[in-house]
C-alpha cells in the first residue's frame, strides 16, 4: 500500500476513511480468526504434546483474543491506531503487523523496562 500513512491513521482514528476502518477490521477479524484456529488445533491434539506448553500457547491466545476484542472496540469509538499512553498515533506498519497493538513502539518498550 504506497498511501500516506500517517494521514491515512489520523483520517481512520478520526472516524473520516470508511475504507480504512474496514480495512483494519477485517486484520483483526482475520487474526482472530487464525486465533481461534490454532486454539481448536491445540484442543485436539491435548494428550499427544507437552501439557505445560499447550496450556502456555492457549493462555497466550486467550490473551491475543481478548487484545483483538478490545481493539475493536477501539475502533468503533474512533480511538484505533492510537496509542493508550501517550496518545500519539501507532505506526500503520506496526498496526499491519500487529493490528490489534494498544501503544507507540516507544511506549510498548518503556514497559518493559525495570
């Protein structure tokens, strides 16, 4: 996509690009989907691998649905693609991979220091 980001974010978190709001709701449609998936995948196969790491790996898609949910909402209260900390707008190549991220790469990385 050679669009202009950054304009592209401010018109979609600003409610104005009907396009772009479908757009990053079928990325989040399609990573729940691919959630959901692997979660079945992991229930059928409980008892043939590691029982620690399946219940690692559903805690984690667990976690990852309820981060798709929560950007949705986001994005029907016009507040998708921006940051929940600092309130700048998410990189749209950070949204492209990770369409449902809550915060800046600059914010995510100050979490996580001690």
């Amino acid at each position: 996509m050679a669009m202009d980001r950054a304009g592209d974010m401010t018109r979609l978190v600003g409610g104005r690009d009907g396009h772009l709001a479908r757009e990053a709701r079928q990325r989040l449609q399609h990573e729940r989907e691919a959630c959901v998936s692997q979660h079945a995948a992991l229930e059928q196969a409980a008892g043939h691998i590691d029982e620690d790491l399946t219940m690692a790996r559903v805690t984690a898609i667990r976690v990852t649905l309820e981060e798709i949910g929560s950007a949705l909402v986001r994005l029907d209260d016009g507040e998708y693609g921006l940051c929940q900390n600092c309130r700048t707008e998410i990189a749209a190549g950070r949204l492209e991979i990770l369409p449902h991220a809550r915060f800046c790469v600059r914010c995510q990385l100050s979490q996580r220091e001690p």
